[in-house]
C-alpha cells in the first residue's frame, strides 16, 4: 500500500501557521521587554493586541488562545514589578480577551468550510477493494447522485455541496431524494447508517 502523501497546499498552510505563531510570541515578548526597559509613564500593552488579533484569524483556535493567555500573563508581570498599575493592567486584560472574542467569531463566520477528506480516507476497508462506487452504482445511483451523496455522507450541507458542484441547492436537494429513492432510506440519517452498515457487509468481488 502506497504512504499518504500529504496535500501540498495544507504542508504550506502549516507551515505558515507554525510562522505566525512564533512571530506572535516573539512580537508579546519584545513588546514587553520595551515597555519594561521605557518610562513608567511609557505603556505598549495596546500594541500587544495587534499580534493577540492576528493570531486569531491565522491561528487555530486553541492556538490563538495560547497567545491570548501569554498577553495576559505579561500584564501581570508588568503589573506586579510595578511598571504599571493594576487597574491599567486589567482594562488591557479585558480588552484582550473582548476583542479575541470578537476576532474569533468573525473569523469563523468569514472562513469557507474546508474540504472534507475523500471517502475512501473514511472507509479504507471498501476503499481497496473498490467498494465505494460499486456499492452506490449496483443501487442505480447516477454519477451526479453518487457525486451529491458522497458530499452528503461527509457531512456538507446543500448549500455547500451546490457551491462546490455549481449547481443550485434544489438540485441537490433533488439528487439527495432520488438517491434516498433507490436505496430505500428516508432521512439522512437513516442515509449515513445505510451508508456504514453497507461497508460491514460482504459484497460480490470483495
């Protein structure tokens, strides 16, 4: 069996995550380390939200958490050597974490929904012995219905599957009831159980 060649696109995407994420700590350390050696009456804890809300629209989300919580822990150091007032320290603290609240919300809104992985990554089992097609095409499937399930399966809505076929969400949704038709389900829950007890089940050739 060949090795998993991993997508081009997501090693670069990764990599440029790893970047972002280190020149984020590196950007909160230096800010600090600035602030420290300035004036008491010199503060750049409101520079150090510009990397906490790049963070959010490149980073993962837990990620970006992190470098939320190392923000916050420089307010409290400035704060407890004295560079700083505690009340100071905690509006920025607030403001941090509003603003990371906001970043992550329509940063999640505006991301498109990433591809999901190939059915055969889901179903290895049919996948080698060619099970996938054959299981829908000896049910009368139609390319374009094989297509639509598929996606369905894996969970895209109608909207999504319509964006990624270019066709309109009736249409989809069409192919979706022809689909349940032929293999006799009616939901598409009922659909996605079919689907997996279909793969524990012997088939001709396999």
């Amino acid at each position: 069996m060949e090795a998993h060649v991993p997508n081009h696109q997501a090693v670069v995407r990764a990599h440029a995550r790893t970047v972002a994420a280190v020149l984020a700590v590196v950007s909160i350390a230096l800010l600090t380390v600035a602030e420290l050696a300035a004036p008491p009456a010199l503060t750049l804890g409101t520079a150090v939200i510009l990397p906490v809300l790049v963070s959010c629209f490149v980073l993962e989300r837990r990620w970006a958490l992190a470098v939320l919580g190392l923000a916050v822990l420089t307010r409290v150091g400035v704060a407890v050597v004295g560079d700083t007032t505690i009340g100071l320290a905690a509006l920025e603290v607030v403001s941090y974490a509003g603003c990371t609240a906001i970043a992550l919300t329509a940063g999640r809104r505006a991301q498109p929904p990433p591809d999901p992985p190939p059915l055969s990554e889901l179903t290895p089992r049919r996948a080698e012995a060619g099970g996938s097609a054959a299981v829908l095409t000896a049910h009368g499937l139609t390319d374009r219905e094989r297509q639509v399930l598929d996606m369905a399966i894996r969970g895209l809505t109608a909207k999504q599957i319509g964006e990624r076929l270019y066709i309109g969400r009736r249409t989809v949704e069409t192919h979706l009831d022809r689909a349940r038709d032929k293999l006799g389900v009616q939901t598409k829950r009922e659909l996605i159980a079919w689907w997996y007890d279909s793969l524990d089940r012997p088939h001709a050739g396999s």
